[in-house]
C-alpha cells in the first residue's frame, strides 16, 4: 500500500505448523533490478522465519498494480505482513486464499490530522475478476471524484490489483466482486515530524460474526475506538462494563464507540456484523502509535493458536477465556500460570494477558478442550501493534520436536530439502511426521489398524537398518522420533474412541494396547495392560493424574524387531550405573514402551512395573539389568537410572520404573573381566606362597624350642591354607565334568572357611593371652582345651559345607570355574561366616592394643625388660592382617575402583602364605637361632631363655634341667 511519505521495509512473517514446511514467496509480474522475484524457504514446526520483499513492491497513489505477492506452502503456515515505516511497523495478517469471499465493506479511521487521507486496496487471485466499488464517501479514481451513491466497475487480471485514496472518510463503501478477493484497508496521517501508516485486511461478510469480546489493552491511557459496520439492518446491544447500549444499524452503516482503558466491551446482534478495534495513539510523547486490528468473534474462536512477538516491543498476549476454562490453559508447551482473570460483564468469559519476550518469535498456545481468544498486542516507543492470533488446525505432537537435538536434527533436514540434496534419514522422518501430521489432523475416530499400518514399514526401513558407524547417530535420532511418534497417536486413537475402553492390534513388527480410563480425584486400582508377551502394571493414581481431563488414556507397545536395531552397540560399559559391568552383554527382550495422558510424566507417583520374556532362557551365571532407552546430546543409549529389577527367573524379568519410557533387558557375565596380568600374579604370588607356607609347616614340625598350643594353631592354618591354595591353582579350571567341579568347589569352600577358623581360635588365643599378662604365672595362657580346638576348627567349616549343599545342592560350580555358583545369595555361606571372623578378629584386635596400653606398665620387671611397646604393637597389626584384613579387599571390588581393589585382592591373598612365614618365622628370634644352628650344623648348650611373641600369642619359660 501507499509509502505515505516515508521510505518503507516490508517483509513477510511466515510461521510453520509442520515440520519440513516447503514455502515459496514470489511477485507476480515484478520487473525489478534482477528481473523475476521468488524465494523459497522451509520452516518446521513451531518457528518464524522473515522473508525481506523489495521495496519497490510498495504502491503509490490511485492506480492499478501488477504486483501481488503470493505465498504459498505445501502445508498449513501463518502469514503476518509487516510494513517497517521509519520506526513505525505496521502489521495485518494475511488470511488464505480460501478465506477470501465476494462482498466487502470498508472501514476507514477517521484522523485528526489535516494531512490525511484513507485508502484501500483490492487484489485477485488467478483468475480475471469483475470489481464493483459502492462509493460512500469521496475517492479519486482516474483523476475523477467519485462520492456517495456512485459505482465504478473494474475490470482485473490474473494476479492484479487495484489501489484507491479517499479524500474523507470511505468508511460504508461495499466491495462486490465476480470472484473472491483480498482487500486491504489503510489511514495514512502525517504531523509535523513524520507520517504514520495503518492497514489492515479485512474478512468478508461471509465471515462475519454476531458476538464479539473486546478486552483493554495493557497499557492503555485513553479512550480508543471500535468501528462495528452492518450489511443489513440489525440491532446491536454495546455492552462497556455495566453500561448497556442498543443501537439499530441500516445495512452499509458505521457505528463509532469508545473502548475505555481497563474495561472490556461485548458486542452482540442478530445478523453478521463486522467489528474493527482502532488504538488511536495518545497524544502524549513517547506514546504508542496507532494500529487497526480485526476482532475475532466468538464463534471463529480456537484451541489452538500461533502468534507473533515483534523485535523491540513489549509484547503481550491478550486472551479470552471462557470462566470455567482458565487453568487449562498452555503456552509453548507449558501450562500458563499467574495470569490475572478480569470479567466481562454480561458473558460468561474473562480476558487476561501474559507477558511475552521482546525478541522476534512465535509463540503456540492452546487449550485441550474449550476455544478462546487470542490477540497479540505490542507498545514500544512511539509504535505499538496488534494482531489476531491465526487458528492452527488440530496438530499438537509437540514432544517430537521439544528436545534440542531433535530440533537439530529436523534444522539439518530442512537444509538438506532446500539444497535439493536426497537424505534417506531425512525422507523417513518426513514421512513420519506427515504420518503424525495426518492422524492428529482427523476429527473422526481412528483406530490401533491405521496407527499401527504405517509405522510397520518404517520399522523396516534401511535406515533403520544401517550398521555403520557413520549412520549411529541417525539411527538414534530416528529410533527415538519413532517411539515418540508410535506413543502419541497410540494415545490420540484412544481417546478419540471413547466408546472403546480398551483397543489392541497386533501387526508383524509390533503390538499395542491402549486403555480409556476416567478422570477421578484418587483411585487405588492397578491396571495391566498386554502386548504380545509382555505386561505392563500401572497405578490408577498415576493414569490419572490430571482431574481436569473427561479421561485419560494409557498405551503400552511392544516391539517385534527393534531390539536388533537399537542393540548392545549403542551402549557403553560407561554407561552402566549398576555397582558391576556387564561382560558379553546383550539385549534379551523385546523393547516396549509406556505412555499415558499425551506423553510421558517424568515424575510417577508410584512405580510402573514391567514384566519381560527372555528371548533366550537366562544363564545362571548371567545379571539382569532392567535399562530405558535414553537420547542425550544427539547420542542414544540404554541406561539404567530410574530401573531396578524386582524378580527374574530363567525365562522372565519383573522391572520397576519411576518414569515411562522405552525399556528392555541387558544381561551378561558379570565382574571384572580376566586379564593377563592377574593370572601371572595369581599362579607365581600362590607359587611363592605354597614354598613359604612348606617351610613354615617344617618349621613348626621340626622345631622343637617353640612347640606350644600356639604353634599349633599356626601349623593347622598352614596346613588348610597350603591345601586349599594347591587346589585352587591346580583345579579351580577343570570345569568338565559337572560333578569332579562340584566336588572341588566344595574341598575349596571347606578349606578356606577351615582357615578363617583356625584365625579365629588364634585371634581368640592371642586375646586370652595378652588379658592374662597381669598374671605372674604366664603358662596359665596355654591352657587351650586341644580336644574343644580341633573338632571346632575343623566341623564348624565342614557343618557350614553340609548345610549350604543340602539347601543349594546345585550351588557349587559355574561354567567358567570351580567355585560357589552367585545366584540366589549362594556366596553368603562363604561371605556370612567370613565377615563375621574378620569383625570378631577386629574386636580382639582393639581389646589387645587396649589392654597393651593399659597393662604394660603393670608387668613384672623381667617381661617388662624384655619387649619394648613398638614391637609388641607391631607384632599385633601384622597378626590382625593375617587373620583376615587381605580377605576384606575383596568385599570392595565394586564401582570405579574395582579394578584396582582385583589386583590388591590377587596380590595380597596370592603372598598370604609369604606373610605367614615372615611374621611367624624370620621375625621370631627362637626360630632365627634354629635356622642358624641347623645352618651351621652345630647345637650350642641353652642357657635359660624366656621369650614373648605376640605374633604367636606365645609365652614359655624353658629351663634346662
């Protein structure tokens, strides 16, 4: 339309309400500098992109135009026109060619200004077009005056229009037409500093309303207008707070009335009538600018809407909202709270606003069930705006595109469609959407078969397929959209056969079932929904979470085939947050999915359960891990947060979530992997120590001069311990024959628990010992009962053995080696007695170091003389670290540090027998003076000795006769 006295900028706000939205803007019959205009672009879902026009596509004067800028998309947009006016944007929406009609009438403001003047424009699509132009008013056409009463007859061309300018107000001209067209109506006024310009398209009577809501604007300061026009005589009743106003309207007439700040009008008659908001500016500085807007009337009104933020505005969204519907309410994907509720008076509607950013953005917002209002209004310095909001048709799969890397990836797609590039991933997940696109756009019922259908061939599809590293990520990004997708209209075909409570279908790559269930305020049933041979175990409280909703459906599916395609590839040991990895792990279950409501709730109020069928019968020697499919940074993985297993068995697995998602089965070896370096050190540290403990043993036989119950004690543990260590390096592997395994894991079980026995009954023998020192007569400490000692040391260890093969006769032997088989709590008949000695040990250790503070001092002269405190406490720790402390390394063999604790564990146990010898051995001075004599060949004449060992808990006093 007309520049009015300032340069202009205009350009085109184009919103898509579908992914992979191709758009193209073109003029027709433009002649400008590069000859032929045409830019083509994509928009996904939910974003604005601004196309810039030439500005000689402005129009100047009464004339004819060959210039018409057409829009056109292969889907559903929204068009906002804006015409940037020195600091001054004007906005309209441009309503489709389908909502063009034959029949207008124009609405022009009138303005203060002496420099002013109204305008119109009309336009016609691709065809020829007969234009009769009712004159009411006063226009120039061809440098003739036409006034009120006149007709002028135009004669249009495909894609042409027509601008004319009024010399007063043309407010009542009809505009009749052989074939549908668009008009656009404009008030060009100028003050002493600029020119300002406002227009707006106007809808056809065909169009028209009977009842229309007004609310205020928010920063409204004085009285703006409302122009309320008639096509035929009616009666208007003009509602502003508590005043009511009836007013009857001849066909063709204008009626003027006053909007008040902060008070919301209603307007109703008995025909269609046509209503025009006008914000005439304040006339203070630093003001907001005039704009004219059309007012939707309350039958157009939507549940869905997108609207346009403009750049550098305080922009708002100004809505109205029927009384009962206000909670309801969701704006960009969030629920719309502190939002201010004022009456209108006379309705049963509110209006409110919300805040909105100042950045140029679109915005969706939308209520499930009840249509309303929505205006986007804008006040600057010097500017505002206002904007109906555009009705979007019925599509809200708002959680594929909610997370960052999906919209990534659709960003990616969309430059790949506009290069003329072919991408196999891009084209699947087109067609996917188009897919979604297609059953949330049906009003009608839709059933499980036409969800199910389509989504059977992209499972099959060769993308889906691919193997290479490469295609990872895609995979990934295309399984999840996939899943998502499959949830969503699962759901929306449930809840739109609310005559169906339950709906299941079963196709060659997946199955679903679906459940309607009512809203409640609490209930306490558990639901099971089926697919195939999996179950899924919802709590009613959890279906049902929102009472706002008639009902909400609950959807579980299960899939056929795609555990082959999101296998074990796409997960790391890293990512396990189990205490042990996963060795040889591998997906044992079909993957299923759980929805409800119109997603997935992160936060349940009570867990989901899940029960799976093992594709392959579990091995015992096998953990179950319970894990969901998780899409991070544009990687996807299986995890286990949020999962436990509650029960399997060899042919099914019971999982607890506290979220929906996708899960499935993970099972493996589990522990810490074999390696060659921990066999090395096993096989020479236990060689090592079956040399050290033979020469203990000879020590303790040959010996004579240390002969007690206390060596007694050491040469039975040497004994057990020698024993159990050539076994276990000699057999542990013989796995073969079931039964020769069994055996031999059940010699090992007895002949490490028979060692930790005999540190036991030393550590009990050394506590007894060190009590006693306050007694003179130190020998009372050897008065260890040998008939309660050895039928203790060596029957509790064969009781423990007895009891564990007669409740787990299947118990001893595993696959890989000859040792306690780890499931149903099998290794706690060894782990139960051992943690029990090393803690009882602990016990004595601590009572010892207390009473060798306490009582030292205490002793007689001669044992005092004898050991100094250092020795005595040294002696004692390394005691308490043969009795047990290197067995403990091996209870914190878990976590990040488990590989570590493996080679302390195998390093220390395999030079156990080393230990022994050193401390019980080389470091007693008695067997060092054997050693030296057996040596030498030579016995020298012993004088009276007395000697005290705390390694040996031993005290003798040897006088030769």
């Amino acid at each position: 339309m007309e520049d009015c006295g300032n340069s202009s900028q205009f350009e085109m706000q184009i919103t898509g309400y579908f992914a992979f939205t191709s758009v193209s803007v073109s003029i027709s019959n433009y002649t400008g500098d590069r000859g032929r205009f045409e830019k083509k672009i994509m928009v996904n879902q939910g974003e604005m992109v601004l196309v810039s026009l030439p500005v000689s596509v402005g129009i100047k004067g009464t004339t004819k135009f060959p210039n018409v800028v057409l829009v056109k998309a292969d889907k559903d947009i929204s068009v906002v026109s804006v015409s940037n006016k020195h600091v001054s944007p004007e906005t309209t929406v441009l309503y489709p060619v389908s909502s063009l009609g034959n029949e207008h009438y124009i609405v022009t403001p009138s303005a203060q200004s002496l420099d002013s003047y109204p305008e119109f424009s009309v336009m016609t699509y691709e065809d020829c077009n007969a234009v009769e132009v009712h004159v009411k008013g006063q226009l120039r056409y061809e440098k003739n005056v036409y006034s009120t009463g006149n007709k002028l007859e135009i004669k249009l061309l495909a894609f042409q229009g027509i601008q004319l300018q009024g010399i007063a107000d043309l407010s009542g001209t009809r505009i009749v037409s052989e074939k549908p067209v668009a008009v656009l109506v404009g008030l060009c006024f100028c003050n002493n500093t600029k020119c300002n310009h406002v227009f707006e398209q106007l809808l056809p009577v065909c169009s028209w309303g009977t009842k229309y809501i007004i609310p205020p604007l928010p920063w409204q300061k004085v009285n703006e207008i409302v122009y309320i026009t008639a096509s035929q005589n009616t009666t208007v009743l003009y509602q502003r707070g508590e005043q009511q106003e009836t007013v009857t309207l001849a066909g063709g007439s204008v009626l003027q009335r006053p909007v008040k700040p902060w008070i919301p009008v209603s307007i109703s008659a008995n025909v269609g009538i046509q209503v025009v908001f006008y914000s005439v500016g304040a006339a203070v500085p630093n003001s907001s600018h005039a704009f004219l807007m059309n007012v939707p009337d309350v039958a157009s009104y939507c549940r869905m809407y997108s609207i346009n933020a403009q750049k550098g505005f305080e922009n708002f969204a100004l809505m109205v909202v029927n009384t009962s519907e206000t909670g309801a309410i969701i704006l960009d994907n969030q629920p719309l709270r502190d939002v201010v509720w004022n009456r209108v008076l006379g309705t049963e509607f509110v209006w409110g606003m919300h805040p909105l950013g100042p950045a140029n953005s679109s915005h969706a917002v939308e209520h499930p069930s009840s249509p309303f209002a929505l205006l986007s209004v804008g006040t600057a310095t010097m500017d505002s705006y206002g904007i109906p909001g555009s009705c979007r048709k019925n599509v809200t799969f708002k959680s594929q595109t909610e997370t960052l890397q999906i919209k990534e990836q659709l960003d990616m797609c969309k430059d790949v469609f506009l290069q003329g590039n072919n991408s196999e991933f891009c084209s699947f997940m087109n067609s996917t959407l188009v897919n979604l696109e297609t059953m949330y756009a049906e009003d009608r019922a839709v059933s499980l078969q036409e969800v199910a259908r389509p989504f059977g061939s992209f499972l099959n599809s060769s993308i889906l397929s691919a193997g290479g590293k490469e295609s990872k990520g895609e995979v990934a990004s295309t399984v999840t959209f996939l899943l998502q997708s499959v949830e969503l209209v699962a759901l929306k075909a449930a809840l739109k056969s609310p005559e169906n409570k339950t709906q299941t279908v079963t196709t060659e790559s997946m199955a679903i079932e679906t459940l309607l269930v009512p809203a409640a305020d609490s209930c306490d049933e558990v639901f099971r929904l089926r697919a195939q041979e999996e179950t899924m175990d919802i709590q009613c409280n959890t279906v049902t979470r929102a009472p706002t909703e008639d009902s909400w459906a609950v959807a579980f599916i299960s899939y056929s085939t795609l555990g082959s395609i999101i296998n074990k590839r796409f997960l790391n040991e890293g990512d396990l947050t189990a205490d042990e990895k996963l060795r040889n792990f591998h997906l044992n279950s079909r993957v299923v999915s759980g929805a409800v409501g119109n997603g997935r709730p992160t936060n349940l109020l009570k867990p989901v359960n899940f029960t799976l069928r093992h594709r392959q019968a579990k091995q015992e020697e096998e953990e179950t891990r319970c894990v969901h499919w998780k899409f991070i940074a544009g990687k996807g993985t299986w995890a286990e947060d949020g999962c436990t297993v509650l029960h399997t068995n060899t042919t099914h697995t019971i999982c607890s979530c506290d979220h929906l998602s996708s899960f499935a089965l993970l099972m493996g070896l589990s522990g810490v992997e074999e390696s060659d370096p921990l066999t090395i050190i096993t096989y020479v540290g236990l060689t090592f120590s079956l040399l050290c403990l033979f020469l203990a043993i000879l020590t303790f036989l040959l010996c004579r001069s240390i002969r007690n119950v206390n060596t007694s004690l050491h040469l039975q543990l040497c004994l057990c311990l020698f024993l159990a260590n050539l076994l276990f390096l000699t057999a542990v592997k013989h796995t073969g024959s079931q039964v020769v395994c069994a055996v031999i894991a059940g010699f090992l079980h007895y002949l490490f628990l028979a060692c930790f026995t005999w540190m036991f009954l030393e550590g009990l023998h050394l506590f007894l010992t060190v009590r006693n020192l306050k007694v003179v007569n130190y020998t009372s400490a050897s008065r260890f009962k040998k008939k309660f000692i050895y039928p203790f040391g060596y029957g509790f260890p064969a009781l423990v053995v007895a009891i564990s093969a007669a409740v787990n006769p299947g118990g001893y032997g595993t696959s890989e080696h000859c040792w306690l088989n780890l499931d149903r709590g099998f290794r706690w008949s060894f782990l139960g007695p051992v943690c029990a000695i090393i803690l009882i040990n602990l016990s004595f250790f601590l009572v010892t170091l207390w009473i060798l503070r306490d009582k030292l001092s205490s002793l007689n002269e001669d044992v005092s003389t004898l050991k100094d405190t250092r020795l005595l406490t040294f002696k004692a720790v390394a005691q308490l670290f043969i009795l047990g402390c290197t067995w403990s390394l091996g209870l914190f063999q878990i976590g990040s540090a488990k590989m570590v604790m493996a080679y302390l564990f195998t390093i220390v146990n395999s030079l156990q027998g080393a230990f022994i010898f050193l401390v019980h051995c080389l470091l007693n001075r008695q067997v060092r003076e054997e050693y030296r004599r057996w040596i030498k060949g030579t016995r020298k004449p012993s004088s009276t000795t007395q000697s005290f060992s705390p390694s040996g808990s031993t005290v003798t006093t040897s006088t030769k006769m």
